[in-house]
C-alpha cells in the first residue's frame, strides 16, 4: 500500500425530467416508444475498442446527457460509458452497471477488471458496464487547479495553526468556484443517478441491474429511490449511511477506528511473546501514544519518510487489520530507537491518480475537484461557521482521540458558493436489494452499512462476521454465494445472514484485488506494501 503523507493530502426536481422517458400512457408499439423519448435518450452509442492494449471485446463509448435536467435542451455534458457483452447471449439477462465509489472514482475500466474477478455465473448473465460519472475521467472532468497541498485535506486540529487551515479550505472552494462556475451545481449524486438511467433507456433497457461499492452503495440508493420500477437486482456492497452524508460519514471514520483501536489492542496484548509492545491492552496503547508523542517531538524517519505523530494517527485505518497494525507499530518503535535513519528525498509525496490508459487526459486534481463537488453539492447541511468546525474538531479529539480532530475539522464545504441544485434525497423505500458488510471495514464501517439495511427497508443484509477491509463481492468472500445467488436469480434470502471470515482473513487487510478508490487523502498504512 503506498504511504500518503497526511499535510498533503432552484425548484426541487422530485423525479426530474427523466421522468418523461417512459411515457404516462405506454405506446403501442415500440418505435412509437422510442419516439416519445427526449432527444438525449434516443442516442445510439457508437462503440468502439477502449485502447489498443485492450481486449477487442471491451468497447467504450461517449453520450451527451443534460447538465441540468431540469433544462434538458440546455448545455450537454459527456458522459463515457463502457462495456462488456454477457458471455452467454442465449442466458443474457440484461444490464449490469458497475460504480467503484468515491465520490470521484473512475468506473470506465471496472468490465475489464471485475470481469475475473465476478463468477461466470453472473458475466454470463449481464452485459457489465462501467461508466465515469459526470465530472469524473472521461465524463467532463471537473479541476479547480489545486496544488498536492491543496488537494490534501487530512488536516489535523491545531489552535495554533486552524487560522491557516481555513484560509485553505476557503481557497479550495474559491478555487473550483472560479474554475467551474456554475457547473459545480449540477455535479451531484441525484444527477449521476439520472446519467444512469439515460444509459438505461439508451441500451433498450426497461430496468438495470447494479453493483455499488462504497460511494457506489449511495449512488445505488439514490438510484432505488428515485426510479425505483426501474430498478432490478442491486448489490450494495461496504454501505454509505444515507442519513449521514457527508460530514457525517467523515467522522463516522473517528467512530469507528475507536473499537477497532481497542480490538488492536487486546489482540495484541495476547501476543507480547511475538510483538513485545505490551502484555496488557493499556500497555500496548500506551507503546503506540508514547510513539505518536515522540514522532511530535521529532518525527520518526520511517521507510524514508518523517512522520509525525499526526502523520501516524492519520493512518487509523490500519487498526481494522489487527496484523498489519501490529507488524507495523514493532516497524515504527524500531525506527524511533535507529539514530541512523535518513530521509529519502521525494518519499512519501502525495501521488496522484493515474486515469485508465484508454481514458482522455484529465486535471491531476480531477478526483479531489470531483469529490469535493459531490460532497459539497449532495447536501445543504454544512455548517457555514468555522468556529462550529474548531468546537466539533476539540470535542471529537477528546472523544475519537485517534481520529476524531482529522474528521470534523474545517472542510472546504464550508465556503462552497455553488449549493447543490436540490435538496438531498431521503433514502425510504421498501426496494429488494442486497447489501454486503464486513464487520471491519475502515472506510465504511459497521455502523454505517446498518444505517444503509435500515434506510431501505426492504433489503437484506449479508455481514461478514470478522471480515476485514473494503469491498466483499469478487473478493472470495462467505458472501460471495449469496450475493451471487441473488444475481443470477433475483431470490434475496429470507431473512439477513451473518456468515464468518476465516481466521486468517481476520488478521489481514487483503480482500483480492477489487479496484475500489480511496477519495482524496483518505488514509492507508504508512510504509507498508
């Protein structure tokens, strides 16, 4: 895992004008259909092979989609979606559309890289289609030139230095506001939910099927709530909680890191023999504060890196792997003791994104621009008060101790000029999806994926008792089966399922190879790989 350094890094539109793409009176024959369309669903996509070094049977494409839908002979933005056809054509279901989260992930690739990692079962089944959401890759890509700097809002709270953290944020959001104007409205998750039903309409489907990881989980629910005789088998894997976006869900990751630290902590107190960091829990927290104190004092040289105590609580995400956490705190206390490390010139830059290599040239800062948009644009509720900011990162600091200050600090939110165009959407529908939860996930953690199971009512949940990471489905997972079974049949269980981890995925972080990107900044393991 690379090591990212942590000071881097108008009306309401209730269904929108999407609504007018199955008529009120269905017609009675299909081109009379087709007709009644809005112009922009009638495209025919011209597909071609996403890049030389890519398989011929991995086609991509561009559409135009409205910016605003509420004006949908307005201004056209792209929307590039790609895909690959079912392997069984006589067994062909339908459409399978992929999201890998974010906000500001790019899914153009997800066909070719999912394709192994899914059972034949379902690639048989669906024709996968991957997609770039607005403002994302291919699609429009959003960039307000921020530096790497700028682009890093891990931020820990400082009295002595918040003064300068709200002149960042403020220049974040005056940044994208000079850059994007008025685009910046229109760049949301209800707007992307509409992009993917024109991509329905436009491949002649009557309703889509879905898998979602992470952000995609959201973009899923929003998608149930507003076209929900549209939508088929949806699997809602590593759940956002819908009632706590976003601020909420950045300081869920305080929360959550909590019983994941103390987790570590006894786990490893069993194990002094092996790690000598402390045979009971407080002795090995008191080792791992006694380290982030030092590292304050003078950072620690660590695999050519200086880290400082901030450096390190702002990779809480390791505790979630109990190994990799202990591994790495033995690492860390070795390097406090060597007197004789040195900094590495260059290691532990920020590093940004690399888009697929079939994909148009992007701004370097295109994922962060596009998950601030997002974040920012999705809801109304963030406080406009930087003292509001100061009070919540103080609190939270002495109730999350390792993360609490990271996550509730100032955001550029709170000088975002461009509102969303609407409101956020209450997820409340009794739709038949599927959700998948691991009970350690760093990035969503439990509380988050029950907060999702409850918003929509009528879905089952599978949890993965044990199950360490982000992202489940394609990983070899005990909710593998289920998930699968559902897509290949539509029968959702009977009641929630709780399966169990082996032993040995208890202790680590792996979970295959799913590619689920992390938004801007947020936290790895330092010096690990």
């Amino acid at each position: 895992m690379t090591y990212v350094r942590s000071r881097r890094i108008a009306p309401v539109l209730a269904v929108s004008a999407l609504a007018a793409l199955v008529p009120a009176v269905a017609p009675a024959t299909a081109s009379a259909a087709a007709r009644s369309l809005p112009e922009y669903a009638q495209q025919k996509p011209a597909w071609h092979r996403c890049g030389s070094a890519t398989p011929a049977a991995f086609q991509c494409a561009t559409l135009k989609v409205p910016l605003n839908y509420s004006r949908p002979d307005g201004k056209k933005i792209d929307l590039a979606i790609s895909r690959i056809k079912a392997s069984s054509p006589a067994e062909r279901r339908g459409v399978l559309l992929l999201n890998p989260g974010g906000p500001g992930g790019s899914g153009l690739d997800l066909p070719e890289s999912l394709r192994t990692a899914i059972p034949k079962s379902v690639t048989k089944k669906y024709d996968l289609i991957g997609f770039d959401p607005r403002g994302v890759g291919a699609s429009s890509p959003l960039g307000c030139g921020l530096t790497a700097d700028e682009e890093n809002w891990q931020r820990p709270y400082k009295a002595a230095a918040y003064a300068k953290d709200v002149k960042w944020a403020r220049t974040v959001a005056e940044k994208c506001d000079a850059k994007q104007g008025d685009t910046l409205r229109h760049i949301t998750t209800r707007n992307t939910a509409r992009d993917m039903d024109v991509v329905r309409a436009v491949l002649g489907e009557k309703k889509i099927s879905y898998l979602g990881y992470s952000y995609g989980t959201y973009l899923g629910a929003v998608y149930t709530q507003m076209f929900p005789r549209r939508t088929d088998r949806f699997v809602l894997d590593s759940a956002i909680d819908p009632a706590r976006i976003w601020r909420g869900m950045m300081q869920v990751w305080s929360e959550g890191s909590e019983p994941a630290f103390t987790r570590w902590s006894k786990w490893t107190a069993r194990r002094d023999a092996t790690y000598k960091l402390g045979s009971t829990p407080d002795k090995v927290r008191k080792t791992f504060w006694d380290l982030v104190a030092r590292a304050n004092r003078k950072p620690i040289v660590f695999h050519g890196a200086p880290l400082s105590g901030d450096d390190i609580r702002a990779g809480r995400a390791m505790f979630f792997s109990v190994r990799t956490a202990a591994e790495t705190v033995v690492e860390l206390k070795k390097a406090a003791a060597d007197k004789n490390q040195a900094v590495t010139p260059g290691t532990g830059k920020r590093e940004r994104p690399t888009p697929p290599a079939f994909g148009r040239a992007v701004p370097s800062d295109n994922s962060t621009a596009a998950f601030w948009a997002v974040v920012c644009g999705d809801t109304r509720a963030w406080p406009r008060d930087p003292e509001q900011y100061r009070r919540d990162a103080v609190r939270d600091k002495a109730k999350y101790p390792l993360y609490g200050d990271f996550a509730s600090t100032i955001k550029p939110c709170a000088f975002w000029k461009k509102n969303g165009s609407e409101p956020a959407t209450t997820i409340d529908n009794k739709v038949g999806v599927l959700t998948l939860q691991n009970e350690w996930d760093p990035q969503t953690p439990l509380p988050s994926g029950l907060g999702m199971h409850r918003a929509l009512k009528g879905s089952k949940m599978v949890m993965v008792a044990g199950g360490v990471g982000h992202g489940i489905y394609g990983s070899k997972s005990c909710a593998d089966k289920t998930a699968t079974a559902y897509l290949t049949t539509g029968r959702l269980p009977a009641k929630d399922v709780v399966c169990q981890a082996p032993a040995p995925a208890r202790e680590s972080s792996s979970v295959g190879n799913l590619p689920l990107p992390a938004p801007p900044g947020v936290p790895g393991m330092p010096g690990r790989s």
